[in-house]
C-alpha cells in the first residue's frame, strides 16, 4: 500500500508542479512599478515550459566585442540583482539605465527603465542631478541620482562602458549600481518585457 501511495505522489507530482505558480520570490508573486505610459505588472512567465529564443540562447561569441564583464565594472560600484532591481523600479529611489543603443531598448526593455545609450551616458548627467561645468559636471549634491545600469546580459559591454564614462565625467561612482545580467538573466526567468517609450 505504501509503494502504490508513493507511486501515486511521483505520478502527480510533475501536474502538481505545473499547478504551482511562477513567482518573483516566495512571498511575492508581481510588483508593480510606474512607467511613463501607466502602471505595468512586472511578473514571471506562467508558462513552465517556456524557453529562451533567438540570441539570448547564443552562448559563445566571439571576444571581442562579446567578452564576459567583470561584476564590478569599476571601483565604487556596486553589483545588484533582478529583486533590486524591481525594488527601485517600484520605491522609485534609483534611475534604471538601459545603456543599450536606441533601437535595442525600442525592441524591448525593463517596464521602467530609461534609455541613456553608453555613447551618451558622460554628456546626460545634468539630467542625473549634476551640475554643468565648463570642464563637464559637478556631482556633489544630495540630488544626484542613484542608477542601475544595464544591458544585454554578462557579455555586453555597453553599461560599463557607460559606468566607466560615467565616473570619469565626474559622477560618483557609489551612486552607481550594475546589473550583469542585463536582458539576458531578465529574459531567462521569465519576467516582463516591454517596448521601449
């Protein structure tokens, strides 16, 4: 009787796990955060059986220009996750950064985020709360932002060189954060994407 029960329970349990919803964390299942065009639902594809397509499935191109990022693209910064990511998004204490070109973060980016090109990041800092100079920006006032950087996942170059710029056009580095793992690690887990404002 034991073995039928416990064959009964591994018979189930694949239905079972099927059921069971895809949520952010334990405890919370979306969040909600502001964009310029209305609230938007950031939460996990529902699918189990959902898969990466297209080039987020490409795992090894050539270096460079598709060379693995150091989590720390310069001193002072600060790695942070997918949770911290959605955190800012929703207590609106930070600026997501899409450092991806225009036309990438038009096909689709994290509900939220502003587009700042890497080429652009060091001449847009007055928009971050610096000051401009004639040498460039003063960044020494409480009302510099704090950022997260992103793009397209480990091997995209485009946010640190952004951060990078960035530092040396005299942005403090501690009010930079970097996510990694960019469109790439946000696609992978399934959550929300949306065309770029």
């Amino acid at each position: 009787m034991r073995r039928t029960f416990l064959a009964l329970i591994v018979i189930a349990a694949p239905g079972l796990a099927l059921a069971d919803p895809v949520g952010l964390t334990p405890d919370m299942m979306s969040a909600t955060v502001a964009t310029p065009v209305g609230p938007v639902e950031i939460l996990r594809n529902q699918d189990t059986e959902n898969r990466l397509s297209g080039d987020w499935t490409l795992t090894s191109r050539p270096c460079p220009n598709f060379c693995i990022q150091p989590m720390i693209p310069a001193p002072g910064v600060t790695p942070v996750g997918e949770l911290e990511v959605i955190a800012a998004l929703q207590s609106q204490s930070a600026v997501v950064i899409d450092g991806r070109i225009r036309p990438e973060f038009e096909a689709g980016t994290i509900p939220g985020a502003v587009s700042v090109p890497y080429t652009e990041a060091p001449d847009r800092l007055g928009e971050l709360g610096c000051e401009v100079d004639f040498d460039g920006f003063i960044c020494d006032s409480a009302d510099v932002a704090q950022v997260i950087l992103f793009c397209n996942g480990p091997w995209c170059g485009q946010s640190p060189t952004a951060a990078r710029r960035m530092i040396e056009a005299g942005f403090p580095a501690e009010n930079i954060s970097y996510y990694r793992g960019g469109m790439q690690n946000w696609q992978m887990l399934g959550l929300t994407v949306v065309p770029g404002q």
